[in-house]
C-alpha cells in the first residue's frame, strides 16, 4: 500500500507547482511495483490508493467552490487509476509488459480526457514534463508519446530494480554466473530507461517548423478588484477598466520609446465579462484602447444570447478602425462552472448551481484568427489541457500559440503554474511560441522549445510587449493529431485481451490436469 501512495505522491511532485519532473517515472516504477503479482481486486484497491494520494491534492484549488465540489471531483478522478492498476496487474506475466503497462496509461488517459462531460485530463504524467528531457517526444505524439515514454521509462526500472537487487553481493562476474546470465538483460534494461530521455531533447528536430515572420504582441493583466469568485463576476466593469488601462499603458509607452509598436496586444479571456455587443460603454471603452495603441486587440468577450440564458466565451479581434470582427469561441467548457450539465435535475438537489445563471454554450470551429498579418491559434483556457483545439488551430494555419485566461479564482493555489505547464507542452508539440494572457496570472511567454521567456507576477497589474517567431510549418505531432493517442490505446487494448487469452488458456490448461489425475 505504501508503495501505491508513494506512486500517486510522486505523480503529484512531478507536477507544479512543485517541479519534481524526475519522479514521473518513478511514480510508474512505483504502481508497477505495487500492483504486480497481486490479485485483481486488490490491484484495483491500490489503484484507488494511488489515484486518492495524486487528485485530493491536485485539484484543491476546486475548493474555492467548496470542499464538497472539491472532493467529489477528485473521487471522480481517482475512479480511472482502478481499471488502469488492474490493467497493469493483469498484462505483467505477458512478455514486453513494460511496453503493454505504458500504453495502459496512454489508454487511460484517453478515457479520462473525453469522459464524462467531455473529460478531465489535468494530472497527466505528460503535463509533468514542460520543459524536460522528455517534452521532445510532444513534437513527434503529442501528449500520448510523453505519457508513454514517461511511463515506459518507469516500467523498465520496475522491471530492472528487483532483478538487479537479487544480484547484489559480488562481482558481476560472479553473479552474472550464478544468475545464468542475467545481469546482461538487467543492464539492458537501466540502459534502455536512460535512453528514453535521452532521445527526448532530439526529436523536435524532426520536420522542425521554420520563422515566417516577426510579430511584436502586446499582452496585459489587467488584474481584478481582488482574487475570488464574487468580485470576478460582480466588478466586472472594473475588470473591463482594468484591462483597458493596460492597454493604454503600452500606447503611453511605445509614444515615449520604451518599446516597440505591436502588431497586436492579446488580453485575457473574460477581460470584460460585459457584453460589448450589447453595451455601448464596454464597446466605447474597448474601441478607445484599441484607437490608442493603434493595433488590434484580441480580447475576451462574453456574448449573451436568448435573454441571458445562454452565453458564449469568445476572443474577438477588436481593430482600432473597424471594431468587433472576426472571433473564437471556447470549445471545452468546465462543466458545472461555465454550464449546469442536466441543469433542471442538478438545481434541484444542490441550489448552489443555481448561481451559474446562464449556460455557456461551446463553439465548433478552430481559434484561427488573423491579426495585422500574423495569424494566431487561440485556445481559451480550459481548452488547452485537451489535445485536439490547439492542433486544429494549428493545422488551420495559427503561428503563434495564444491561451486568453481567467484564473483570478486560483491564484496562488498552483492552478495557474499547473495551466502553464501544459502551455509549454504544447508550445513544443506544434513548434510555437506561446502567450499566456491572464487576468490576474499568471501570464507569459513562452518559446517554442518551452522554455518560459516572461512571467508575471500573480494578482498584480502587469503588461509586456516581445518579438515572437510567427511559425510556417507543422511538426509531425501536428501532421499525425490524434493517430499516436489511438495507437498507443489500441496497444493497451491488445495486451488486455492477449492477457485475457492467457489466463483462460492457464485455466484451461488446470483444469485438464485435474481431470487427467481423476
């Protein structure tokens, strides 16, 4: 049991905040360790303890709604590591089980990802791995073949450290003889475990993405009257004003030379929560920032429909000549927080829901938008834990990454180090720089290798103009979308049903011995 919460306490600590990326693999090393040569039922007991010791801590930034939103989200995550250490008890007597127990992780990660309610893949062993030996495999499979390498990685030390503890005591000479020859397969294996990383930092270099262009972007957070749910959503004009001084901020500073005129300036998702369709101050406002800077913004508008019962969370192109123009609206939407699912249901038995007074409704159509010559692959916030909007912003021709959102309910709890990790992720899977606009934090700019060349200060005012690459090109993650993922599950399928096979055929196999011997 120890050893199974150890798993789950090392996939956390690999994870940010805290940073530990190293003990990815060995939280693999760790279930496998645990679950092998133990009976099904207990495999999954200890999944669940490995699953428990990773979600109650990952996602206590839920709390803010509420111990009980908090918990039951994390039971509903822990759910999937039963069937995962399971999977894993049952493939480990098959040969290549290290390969069949890493896919097992992409299989499960896969699941989680779409199910229920369009899935919740936070906490992958992939989004451990921003800016490490093994984020390279993102450019080649995106987050599946990290999660794979990772897991695989720990999967070949489970499958060395105990062979390699049996030889201890004397040379190897001596006990490669009394082992019959298996230190060998031993070395064999740490070496391959080292080599996996090793591999890692090349792969970008496969069909690279090359520098079209040089775009200067604005970005600005704005911040809010103060982090928490309630001022978020009730200052929302202030909010607005917020950004917009922002914005006017780094017109004052390109007219006195301190940096460069932007092409655009990017802004968070919900910079203003009013209507700007709708409301001709938050129209009038926005449209001055835009005049000032001279250069179009991309900012985050809500878009009520149906008298208020329905919404959209869109980033709209705002030109300083033209106004409101071409948009994105967010494709994944948190369930229970931008949308009730079942809503007459649900209402009725947690009336706190009914606080969410309208619905958001998701859009259908990749963030490919074009500003003053450079078009960007937007993904607002929720959207870029999941692979697919990010690749198909890309594939539509999005060179430069950018990820408008609202964390102003999480500052200071590790969500936003958490969103930005798997923003760097991605910047490496699609080779491209990325911007993070939030609107309290974090925000920041990353490279295309995923390295954060900018980060701000949480809950604080803050605005930064760069030059990025704006990227031609796709990178064989992006070429391949979501092939890898289906690839690496089927594999986790295949080695459940060649597990299966063998266990009828062992029974079999008993039970015709017992009826010889009768």
């Amino acid at each position: 049991m120890l050893a199974a919460a150890g798993a789950g306490a090392a996939q956390l600590l690999a994870l940010p905040p805290y940073g530990l990326w190293w003990l990815g693999p060995l939280s693999a090393t760790l279930l496998v360790l645990a679950v092998s040569g133990t009976r099904l039922r207990r495999a999954a007991w200890l999944g669940a303890v490995s699953g428990a010791s990773l979600m109650v801590w990952l996602v206590n930034w839920q709390s803010v709604f509420g111990v009980d939103v908090w918990l039951a989200l994390a039971a509903a995550e822990t759910l999937y590591f039963l069937p995962l250490a399971t999977g894993i008890a049952w493939v480990v007597p098959l040969r290549g089980w290290p390969v069949w127990t890493a896919a097992l992780w992409v299989l499960q990660e896969a699941v989680r990802a779409r199910f229920p309610f369009g899935g919740f893949p936070w906490g992958k062993l992939a989004f451990a791995q921003p800016d490490t030996p093994f984020t390279g495999y993102a450019a080649v499979g995106s987050s599946a073949l990290v999660t794979f390498g990772v897991a695989l990685c720990g999967a070949l030390l489970a499958a060395a450290v105990p062979r390699a503890v049996r030889l201890l005591g004397g040379t190897l000479r001596r006990a490669n003889e009394r082992s019959g020859g298996r230190v060998i397969p031993v070395v064999g294996l740490l070496a391959t475990a080292v080599a996996i990383p090793a591999l890692g930092p090349v792969l970008p270099s496969v069909a690279p993405p090359e520098t079209d262009h040089t775009a200067t972007v604005g970005m600005v957070q704005g911040d809010v009257p103060a982090p928490g749910q309630e001022n978020i959503l009730g200052e929302r004009m202030q909010v607005l004003d917020n950004h917009m001084q922002g914005v006017h901020r780094i017109a004052r500073q390109v007219r006195s030379g301190e940096v460069e005129q932007p092409d655009m300036v990017i802004l968070p998702e919900n910079a203003s929560d009013l209507d700007a369709y709708d409301n001709p101050t938050a129209a009038s406002r926005i449209a001055d920032a835009a005049r000032d800077v001279g250069a179009p913004l991309l900012v985050g508008i809500t878009k009520y429909e149906d008298g208020g019962a329905q919404r959209e969370v869109r980033s709209v192109v705002w030109k300083p000549d033209t106004g409101a123009g071409d948009y994105y609206t967010k494709r994944y939407l948190v369930p229970f927080g931008e949308y009730i699912p079942f809503r007459g249901v649900m209402t009725r038995y947690v009336s706190r829901l009914e606080q969410v007074t309208s619905d958001a409704v998701p859009g259908e159509e990749p963030g490919k938008l074009s500003l003053n010559g450079t078009t960007v692959a937007a993904s607002i916030c929720f959207d870029v834990v999941f692979d697919r909007p990010v690749r198909e912003s890309v594939a539509a021709g999005g060179q430069i990454l950018v990820v408008p959102t609202n964390n102003a309910n999480y500052n200071f709890t590790g969500q936003p180090d958490q969103q930005l990790a798997i923003t760097q992720l991605r910047a490496v899977e699609h080779g491209r720089p990325a911007v993070v606009a939030s609107t309290s934090g974090v925000s920041a700019v990353v490279a295309p290798d995923g390295t954060v060349v900018y980060r701000s200060p949480e809950a604080e005012p803050d605005t930064h103009v760069t030059d990025l690459p704006a990227m031609a090109g796709e990178t064989l993650a992006t070429r391949l979308g979501a092939l890898p993922e289906a690839a690496l599950s089927a594999l986790g399928v295949g080695a459940l049903v060649a597990a299966a096979v063998s266990t009828i055929r062992r029974k079999h196999q008993v039970t015709g011995e017992v009826s010889r011997q009768e």
